[in-house]
C-alpha cells in the first residue's frame, strides 16, 4: 500500500472547492487564460479585444443616472506635450464604497478587460484592477481562470493554488522511461505549465487541451482508471466460483422445441458464456445487444449449467413489468423441462410472496426472476450460483453487489456466484475499453430473421388529427398500435399529454377500438391483466407510458406512435422503437414533436429518424451527451474522467491499457503511488 499522507490542515479555499488536500488542488485545473504580459496602449485599444491597459486617473466619479454607477476616465502620461494622450473609461454598475475610495484622481492603475464602445469612447465595463506604480512589472506568464463556485473569487483561487504548487509532492508516480517513450513531459513540468503558462506557449493547444501537458494528465488519469479496474479484475480472479459444466441436454432440448434457430450471434456468445461458466474463477461478463437481438433467450441458456449442476441463478430487473415479462418468456420456455421459477417483486403480498421465499431458501426454486426485491434481507439462496442483471445500467454498484453476495457460500472455501450484466443499450468500443475495462464483453450484433424494419416518421403535433386517422384504419385492419406518452399525470409546467388523458381522448376519438391502458403507478395484478389482454389480441391500441420501453413483445403490434418524442433521449426512444417490427407485418414508429425545438432536441429526432442500428445510435448519443450522461454516473457509481475522453483520447487509452498491464506485472509500488494521487480517498472505478 502507499504511505499515509500527512495530516495537513484543509485550506479554507481548498474545502470550499471540495478538495481535502493540496495534491487534489493542484489537479484544479484553469478553463482558460488571460494575457497580462504586456500593455497595450490607451490609443491602440480596438473594442472587442481583451486587453491590460495601464494610466493615471484624471477623474472619478458616481453617476447616480441612468443608474447608478463608479466612472473613471484614464489617460495615459504623455511622453512629450506635443501631443494629448489617448483615453479610455471604465465603468462599474456594482461596487462598495473602498472601490469608491481606491479609485481617485491621479491614482495610477492597470486595467483588464474588454474593449467596447461607449458613449464617449471605448470603455470597459468591470475590468479587474490593480493599483501599481510606474515601476510594477507586469505578470510573467499567463493569468490562469479557475472553476470557481458561488462567493469564491478568482484571486483567492490563485493564491490557493499558488500555495499548494509550493507545498505538494510533484514527484513522478512513474518510471521515467514511460513518459519519455510517449513523448510526455515530467508530472512537476506539465502542472507547472498548465497552472503558469509562458506568453509564448501555443494558446491554440492549450484551449483545446492537446498541449503535452494537457496529454500528460489526461494520459495519467486514464492510467489510473485502467490500474484500477484492471486490478479488480485480478483480484476477482483470484476468487472462487462453482464450476458449471453441465446443461449441454437441457440446452438442447430447450433449442430443439423452439420455432426459431439461433443466430450466429447467438450461438457466438452462449458459447463464450458456457466456457467462463464451466471455469472455477467467476465471470464477469457484459452482455450487450440491440433491441431484439434475443438476450433473453440467451439469458436462458445461461440458467441451464447452474441448474443441471444443482445450483440456482437469479434474475434481477429494474421494473416490475419488465421482471413479469422475464419471468413469463423464461417460465414459457424452461418449465415444459422440469424447471422451477418462481418470481419476486415488492407487489407480491401474503401467501404468494411467502412461498416465493420459502421455494428460495428451500433451494426448490432453481431460477427466482424478479426486481430489487431479490436483494432485500429476507430472501436466502443456499446456492446461488449465477447472477443475471438485465439493464445493468439502471441499478447502483450496491445494488449489484448485493445479488452477487446472495450467493457468498463456504463449501468448504467461500464461493462468488458468476455475474452477468445484459444491457440493450449498445457501449461504444471506447467505453467499453475504458469503463468497462475490467469486463469480458461479448455483443449480439446480428438480428434474428423475421424482424421487419421499422420506418420512422417525425411528425408535428399539429398534425395529430392525421395520425389518430391512420392509427384506426391500422388497427381496424387487424393490426395492434402503441400510443406512449411521457407523463402519467397532467402538468402544466410541462405542457405534456399525460397517460390517463391520452386514453380518455383517444377512447373518444376511437369508439370502434378496443383501448388499454398501462403506467407506473398501476397495481402488479392491473398491469399485467392489461398485458396479457393486449397479447391475445383483445386490446387494439395500448395507451402506456415508458414502462413498456423493455422487454415487451407482441409481434402483431406494428406501430407506435411517441408523443413528445423531443423530450426524450435517444436511447429511450431506440428502445420504445424496438417494441414494433417483431412480426411480419410492415412497422412504423411516429414521433410526434412540439416547438419550440433545442438544438440537442433537433439533432435526437435526426439521428433516430436517419438510422435503426442501435450501435450507431449510441455513438451518437455518447457524442451529444458525454460519457457520464450517456451512462448514467449517477446509477453506476462510477467516478467519470475529468481531463481524458475516451472518444478523443483513444491513442492515450490505449497506451494507458498496455502499461498498466506493465505496472500491475513489474512495480507495484509505482501503481500504489499513482492510485494514491488520481483516487486519494479510496475512490474506485466500476467494481461491479
């Protein structure tokens, strides 16, 4: 491990930025610089440049019209009474009396600030200012602007920085060979150049952060990141897992009574799953695919092993449907081969939930489907043996991890379940290379035959009347409908059509159809009624909110009309889409939009209009959002990058991937010390 840091007292400056200490201080990096290394005479000042101007005050006063106001006139000292020297004014709108009492005739004073016409003359309205002396030098190098919060100035920033420069340990965590053969300067050197800039530093390189200095830091972050996750990866490794070798007959069996051959992804993957599985150390495996792309199915093979070998899995979803739905597909497929499941969820009450329980501890159950309520205290796995998460990115660390130790035996040396994470949110390769670095991933790229391309119409609100009309001659003609709405109830803050009123119109505008209606706040038992009805057929057109965004499938229903469609993100929206085109019939999915319309808004319904691969649309999320955005930081617990993009940075990642393997293999000393400066307080990278 690294040495203790010494206990220092907090800076009062550093705690109001959130830091706890110098070294994280010093990584408080400037957004951008002003240049005060040279004077630019009165005369020569243009409006529109950001200038440092310097003269003496020849008048001062507080103008109470048109508001009140501190005015100065500045003038320089003529070099020679041959000539009136040139001028300028300053203004400030909002000032205490000791500015009033600083700023008088014949103070001389250096002026930074925007040039811009004024009444008079050119002006700067609130420069910063300095009182000086006609021997005061000027600033040595650029004058860096710090992120700040509320009540914190910029010259308190500087000092506190200036301070901590002086005290922090800048010796390099690395082996001096390694930033030297990627071309990268020394740790001190590129801090030091970020914080005080020479005048003759490359200002383009530094604003868009490609400055060697800059690519030092974002270099040492991502290393950080990989060492990390990388070493977590190895310590799992180093765990005990059951070893899954059976489930080769009931695999069979299940393929042989199913309508449908798998694809070669498909067969692709169960293939890597089934060889982690047989192995003793735990798998640690994302599952990623587009929507339909049949994760469940493979999900379902994945059981298979762990029940022929005595042990049980658990599936874990985020909604309740969503669960319902697992557990009803997988109960359709399994049970015929004498297979037990049992499903658990916060609405199930009384007898039910009390003999879901006991077929769990009793080891009766060998796949138990449900929500968060598998990881509550009462329910007790005597031998769990594989974790499935299902939208992965919508449950917290904690909450993962608390599945996976549902099944922490000691027979006789303590056992870890294997843990796949299924997400139908395709990951970027360079995410996927970054965040999920200490993954095994194994991606569905190849849809089942029989999906139908679905077209996609982005249609204006006004024109809602038209798709009402299409809709019902739709369903009139045999076909099934989807009507999604974002809100269940009315708000007018929002302006948006809520479920319930949705159904009431449409139930009036359509009195020849039969209408459903599904939502959040719905009892268990209303829900599925509601869904079992629109699977048979006796429901023509389901009214619902984005709770139907997963895991439902009704392949006669072929269009989906979005309302609000602009209010929602690409992922979401991809997802909602993927719930038409599941059978023969030709699909549609129309997005009603209302203005005014964002920019961001503008390009979401381009972007979902223009492609259906759900990998492209998810590049072009994570460009739009950024990575904590697109992933959801909140949810996963994940610390994003400050400094590096995967995106951008991919030849640093890379670069960082190899030589963390060369750290974690060679010196293990220098990984503590790099850890113990990028993740001082214990901080970790996706551990689950």
């Amino acid at each position: 491990m690294a040495d203790a840091l010494p206990t220092q007292a907090v800076d009062p400056v550093t705690k109001r930025l959130g830091y706890a200490a110098d070294q994280d201080l010093v990584l408080h990096l400037p957004l951008r610089y002003e240049d005060e290394t040279r004077l630019t005479p009165l005369g020569e000042a243009r409006p529109g440049e950001t200038v440092t101007v310097e003269g003496v005050i020849v008048h001062a006063e507080v103008q109470p019209r048109p508001r009140r106001q501190l005015v100065i006139e500045l003038r320089e000292p003529p070099a020679a009474a041959l000539r009136p020297s040139a001028c300028l004014f300053a203004r400030w709108l909002h000032f205490y009396p000791s500015l009033v009492a600083q700023l008088k005739p014949g103070v001389r004073v250096r002026l930074h600030g925007e040039v811009r016409p004024g009444l008079f003359g050119a002006e700067m309205v609130h420069p910063r200012y300095r009182l000086v002396e006609a021997d005061t030098p000027l600033a040595q190098t650029l004058t860096p602007v710090y992120p700040s919060v509320a009540g914190l100035g910029q010259t308190a920033i500087r000092r506190a920085v200036e301070r901590a420069l002086r005290r922090a340990d800048l010796t390099d965590t690395l082996p001096a060979d390694i930033p030297r053969s990627l071309s990268l300067p020394a740790y001190a050197e590129a801090i030091e150049l970020l914080h005080r800039p020479p005048p003759d530093v490359d200002r383009l390189a530094l604003e868009t952060r490609t400055h060697p200095a800059w690519r030092r830091l974002k270099f040492d972050e991502l290393l950080a990141q990989q060492l990390s996750l990388r070493r977590h990866a190895r310590a799992r490794a180093a765990l005990s897992a059951p070893a899954l070798t059976g489930g080769e007959t009931l695999a069979r069996r299940l393929l042989e009574g199913l309508p449908f051959a798998l694809t070669g992804a498909q067969a692709r993957v169960w293939d890597e799953i089934r060889t982690d599985l047989a192995r003793s150390q735990p798998m640690h495996r994302l599952l990623q695919g587009d929507v339909g792309s049949g994760k469940t199915l493979v999900a379902a093979l994945a059981c298979l092993p762990a029940v022929a070998s005595g042990w049980q899995a658990a599936v874990m979803a985020p909604t309740e449907l969503l669960a319902e739905q697992l557990y009803l597909k997988l109960r359709e497929w399994l049970e015929p081969h004498g297979i037990r499941l049992v499903w658990l969820a916060a609405a199930l009450r009384g007898r039910a939930k009390q003999a879901a329980l006991e077929a769990i501890a009793a080891g009766e159950a060998q796949i138990a489907v449900g929500t968060h309520a598998l990881i509550q205290e009462a329910v007790t796995f005597p031998r769990l043996a594989l974790a499935i998460v299902d939208e992965q990115h919508r449950f917290g660390v904690e909450q993962r991890l608390r599945l996976r130790a549902k099944g922490a035996t000691p027979h006789p040396a303590p056992l870890t379940p294997h843990l796949l994470m299924m997400s139908a949110t395709p990951i970027p390769r360079s995410l996927a290379m970054s965040y999920y670095a200490d993954l095994d991933v194994s991606t569905l790229d190849e849809l089942p035959p029989g999906r139908t391309p679905v077209a996609t119409k982005v249609i204006h609100h006004a024109r809602r009347a038209e798709v009402i009309a299409r809709l019902r001659d739709y369903c009139l003609a045999g076909a099934q409908a989807y009507w999604v709405c974002p809100l269940v109830e009315e708000s007018e803050k929002l302006q948006l059509k809520a479920a319930e009123a949705a159904y009431a119109e449409l139930t009036a505008a359509l009195p020849d159809l039969r209408l459903g209606l599904v939502h959040g706040r719905m009892k268990a038992a209303e829900k599925t009624a509601v869904m079992e009805a629109f699977k048979a057929g006796e429901i023509h057109l389901l009214v619902a909110t984005t709770v139907i965004e997963v895991g439902v499938d009704v392949p006669n229903a072929g269009l989906m009309v979005i309302e609000h469609a602009e209010r929602m993100g690409l992922a979401q929206l991809h997802q909602l889409r993927g719930r038409v085109g599941r059978g023969r019939r030709e699909s549609a999915c129309i997005l009603l939009y209302a203005e005014p319309l964002s920019a961001t808004a503008r390009q979401r319904l381009r972007i979902i209009r223009s492609h259906t691969d759900g990998f492209v649309i998810a590049r072009e999320d994570l460009r739009l959002r950024g990575p904590g955005e697109f992933m959801g930081a909140r949810q996963s617990g994940t610390p994003w990058l400050r400094f590096a993009s995967p995106e951008l940075d991919g030849d640093l990642l890379e670069a960082a991937r190899q030589v963390a393997e060369r750290l974690l293999d060679r010196h293990a000393a220098a990984v503590d010390r790099h850890l113990a400066r990028w993740l001082p307080r214990g901080l970790d990278y996706l551990q689950v």
